[in-house]
C-alpha cells in the first residue's frame, strides 16, 4: 500500500488539525496514511489520532506561532522555524516518503523545504485563509516565491474556502492557480447526528465544571488568541452583562491564557460572567466536545482573519444561532439574517446588540439555528472534501503506474 504522509510544525491544534484528521480517516482507506508532527502537541489531539487508529511520529522541535514585535524576537522566531521544519523534514524521510506528502506550510515563508520535498514526491498544501495586508515589496516577494514552486509540475493546492482560492491564485502561477481545488473546512454529518441525539445532562455538565446552571449561555470555541477576535468578546460581554444577569460567556480553548493574558482579562471586571474551558476538561473524544456545545444556546466567534472554522461549522450542524464576522471566507457559511448573523470585526458594540437580539428574539433565533443546521450538513460535508483529496492522490499512483507500464513496455 503506498504511503501518504501529512505534516505540520506547530503544537497548537485547532480547525488545521481536524480539517487534517478528516481527510487522513478517509485516505487510510485506500493509502497507508502516517502523520508527522512536534512533540509537546495537545494530549487530547493525540488521543483523537489513536481514535481514529491514525500512526504518528513525533520529532523534536516545532513553531512558535505566538505574535511578536521586536526584531531580535522575530528573528529568533523564524530561526525556529527553520530549526522546526529540519525536523520534520528528517522525520518523514525517517518513516520514508512514498506517495505524497500534504502539508500546510507556505511558500511565501518556507519555500526551500517545499522545493526539497517536491524534489522527492508529490507535494500538496492546504490553505486555509488569505494573509493579512501586506506591504507592495512583500507582495512582490511572495510573488516570486509562490512562482518558483509553481515551476514544480507535482506541487498541488487546496483552499478551504473560495476566498482563498481566489486570494492564492493571485499569487501562484497560472498552471497552479487553474487547478485549485477547494476541500471546505466542514462537519462529519455522522458525528454530528451522534453528539446531538446522545444523551446529555445540560445542568449536570456544567456543574461538574463549576459553572452556573441557571443561565444563558454564549459560547465560543477555539484558541484564545487575538486572531479569534478575543477582546472583542469580552468587551461585548461587559456590555450585555450591564443589562442582563441572566446570561454567562464561555471560551473553550485547548490552550489556557498566559499569565499577560489573564491579567487583561481580570481588567473587565467578569468574574461571575466569563469563564475560560480548558477543552480537555470536556472529554478526550470529538464527541464529547461536539455534545458540549449543547451547553449553549447562542455561538459567537468575532474573528479578525478566518477562513470558515470548523468551530462555527460544527455550531451550526449542531443547531445553535451563530453570530460571526463579514471577514475572509466566514460569508461562505453564514448569510447575514439568513444562516445567522455577520458583524463587522472589532466592533463590540454591534457584536452585543446581536447577542441581545438573539437571546430576546426567540423565533428569529429558532429560524437561523435550522437555517444555518441545514446549510452546514449540505454544504459542508467533510466526507465530500476528504474524498477530493483521495481522489488527487489516486490520480498520482494512477499516473504512477502509467508511466511504470509505459517503460516496461519499451524495455521489453
């Protein structure tokens, strides 16, 4: 069986990691799949890997994703890249590169190590949103970049999102950007339909986690981090807090804040109204975190830079009323009024105003939650995006074996 290999250089898991894990349960059908990652990744990922009877290999060493200002600190940062992605490079030789190998790493900051991997196999990348703005040099440096793997015949790409593919094939080359293929961010129907009808104690599950049983919930899921649009949040929970007592915000993070972080959080003054959940405290199975949502009765996540997250999409699938941001590929997923409701990012005011809308409005709520339920489960189908992977990939050992063929036949 030919081997497929997927690798990433970052402990932090979040929509990346189950965006990968499903297209790696649907590859192991028909291809050896083994992943490559850093030591030091989330215990609860790992165990989502063992579930789904996914090898692994750890190597050591990986990315510091957090945001830095000074130069030595970037410098240092992008030392440790190179350092992060040497290691991975030697681990996959280690396992042995067959196939393909899919990673998530961009030309723009990792071009040498995508050329020595197509220098050995096919290569695929995933990308999951556009960058920020840049500078006009920059542009034209990643313009270079991206144009100098475009040369590489087996270099491949998927977007999760429209919105990328149309942002990356700015970049690329036109051979490269014509053949883009689009594997959503997207929801397991099946696991979906398991966590909604399994038997959940709302009242129960938030006890055991020392939280108030008595009220609304808000929920928010994913890293805490700046990107996720996190003081956006608490800024309109401060604000919807001064009206009504009524209601509690949660942040399900699998990483908890820093010490930095927890001081700007203490600043708002939300002891009794914001409540950071550590994910791994939920349950060490998707399903449990997937049932979890059912603690809630809104899900907002204020994004400032996102593609469409799996976390938003699995709100949906499940049935709550979403409010997220008009940024990237999110419009994809949520039509204002219709699937539920965008506010623009940065803009705790409005963000406030939609919750409240929400939590009062209990027919409209009821209406966005199934419109929204409907086009996730239909439009969003991970087995759907997973199986356009596999099926590039079989393209390759069916090209493979042609060509295979072809040069026994002329020998003989």
């Amino acid at each position: 069986m030919r081997r497929v290999i997927y690798a990433w250089d970052y402990i932090e898991w979040g929509g990346a990691q189950i965006h990968f894990l499903a297209l790696m349960k649907e590859a192991q059908k028909s291809f050896e799949t083994v992943a490559v990652f850093p030591k030091g990744t989330d215990h609860q990922f790992l165990k989502f890997m063992d579930s789904a009877g996914i090898r692994y290999e750890l190597f050591e060493g990986h990315l510091d994703a957090k945001p830095v200002a000074d130069v030595f600190a970037k410098l240092r940062r992008h030392l440790a890249r190179g350092r992060a992605e040497y290691a991975m490079l030697r681990k996959m030789e280690e396992v042995g590169i067959d196939l393909a190998v899919h990673t998530d790493i961009l030309p723009g900051q990792s071009l040498l190590s995508l050329v020595w991997l197509c220098l050995r196999t096919d290569t695929f990348i995933t990308l999951h949103n556009a960058q920020p703005p840049v500078s006009k040099w920059r542009w034209l440096l990643w313009k270079m970049k991206f144009g100098v793997i475009s040369m590489f015949s087996n270099f491949h790409v998927f977007c999760t999102n429209e919105h990328s593919a149309h942002y990356y094939a700015q970049l690329f080359g036109k051979r490269v950007s014509e053949d883009i293929k689009i594997t959503y961010d997207s929801v397991n129907p099946d696991e979906i339909e398991s966590a909604r009808n399994a038997a959940f104690d709302r009242r129960e599950t938030l006890r055991k986690l020392g939280l108030p049983t008595d009220k609304s919930v808000v929920l928010a899921v994913g890293q805490f981090v700046d990107r996720k649009g996190r003081w956006t949040f608490l800024e309109a929970a401060k604000q919807v807090a001064k009206s009504d007592a009524d209601i509690i915000f949660l942040w399900v993070t699998p990483t908890l804040p820093t010490v930095l972080d927890l001081q700007r959080i203490n600043s708002y003054s939300l002891e009794n109204v914001f409540f950071i959940v550590e994910s791994r405290k939920i349950g060490s199975q998707r399903n449990d975190i997937l049932k979890f949502f059912r603690v809630a009765e809104i899900f907002v996540l204020p994004s400032l830079i996102e593609g469409v997250p799996i976390a938003l999409l699995e709100a949906m699938a499940i049935g709550l009323p979403c409010i997220s941001t008009n940024v990237y590929g999110i419009p994809e997923a949520i039509i204002d009024e219709e699937t539920g409701l965008l506010v623009e990012p940065s803009d705790p005011v409005l963000l406030a105003r939609s919750i409240t809308r929400l939590k009062e409005e209990t027919g409209f709520r009821n209406r966005l939650a199934d419109n929204g339920r409907r086009l996730a489960i239909t439009k969003f189908d991970e087995r759907v995006a997973a199986r356009i992977a596999v099926q590039a990939y079989d393209s390759i050992l069916r090209e493979k074996r042609t060509l295979i063929t072809s040069k026994e036949a002329s020998a003989a």
